[in-house]
C-alpha cells in the first residue's frame, strides 16, 4: 500500500449486493460507494475454522478477531443513507475488489 489511510481520508468501500437468485439474477450488485476513514486500525472477525457439522448436528464456525493496523472505521455513503462499518484494505485481484473492503479511489 503506497498511502498511508489516515482520518478524514475519502476511500472506496466495495458493498456486498445481494445474494444470486435461483434464477440467476441479483437485486443488488457489488459496488464501489465513496467512504471517509473515521478511526485507523480495527479489530476485524476472521474465521478460524470453516463452518462444520458439531457433534450434536449443530452447524458451527469458529470466528476470532486479529488486529489489522490497516482495517479502518469507514462512514460509507449509499444513495438511502449512511452506514458504519469496520473493515480490511484490500488490493484487486484479477481487476476487481473483494466485497466488504475497502480501497483506494481510482485515479481519473
């Protein structure tokens, strides 16, 4: 990462959309929306273990926290409102962004 995120800072935060229907279509896509850092170095879930059937049939994930000096606070603008969510940079892959992240906006 060439920058440094800071407050105050306006970043891309990729959203989730919405899961794929049976018939193939999606009522939300994965979007780029403008964010503002809000705190720097966050606390951020991570699964430990993959979901696994428990022995009394209980379906189970172990999920724990690891610090991230990266992962910021974002204020993430959307056209319905404003939203607060803790989460990881991340660098593109293959040309796209991983739902849930944020990045640096695009040079134009």
């Amino acid at each position: 990462m060439s920058q440094t995120p800071s407050v105050g800072r306006v970043v891309h935060y990729v959203s989730h959309g919405t899961p794929v229907r049976e018939d193939g279509s999606q009522a939300y896509q994965s979007v780029c929306r403008a964010a503002v850092i809000t705190e720097v170095g966050a606390w951020v879930p991570a699964v430990v273990r993959a979901p696994y059937i428990s022995e009394d049939n209980v379906k189970l994930r172990e999920v724990t926290e690891q610090w991230h000096p990266d992962a910021c606070v974002l204020e993430v603008h959307n056209p319905t409102g404003l939203f607060f969510n803790t989460c990881k940079h991340h660098e593109p892959v293959e040309g796209r962004y991983l739902p849930g992240t944020w990045h640096w906006p695009e040079r134009v």
